[in-house]
C-alpha cells in the first residue's frame, strides 16, 4: 500500500476553522508573492571530511 514510505502527518491548526478562514481572506496576494519570490534556496551539501563532495544518496530499489 504505501510501499515502505511514511506519510506526512495530517494538517493541524490550532485555531478555529472560521478564525483561520477570516485571516486567510485578509492575506494580500501582492504580498505573499513577495514572499515566495524571496524564499531562498536551500543549503547546497557541503564536502566530507576528506575535502571531496558527497555522493548523493540513492534510493533503493526494493521490489
């Protein structure tokens, strides 16, 4: 079924449904693309401790 994967837990807001539909229609469109277009990039992998790049990572292949 999920094939060994775990599941991302479910959305929880910790307010009510009606409060936190309110301050989504307060949200300013402009101003959440500002934020997306300033969101940066995450880190690059650093180097092992023998100065050489780290290999990435490869799934496995479990049939």
């Amino acid at each position: 079924m999920t094939n060994g994967n775990k599941r991302e837990k479910p959305l929880y807001l910790d307010m009510d449904p009606d409060e936190a539909f309110q301050r989504f229609l307060q949200t300013d469109p402009k101003e959440l693309k500002d934020r997306i277009d300033k969101k940066k990039a995450p880190p690059k992998r650093g180097q092992g401790d023998d100065g050489k790049a780290r290999p990435k990572s490869k799934p496995n292949d479990r049939r």
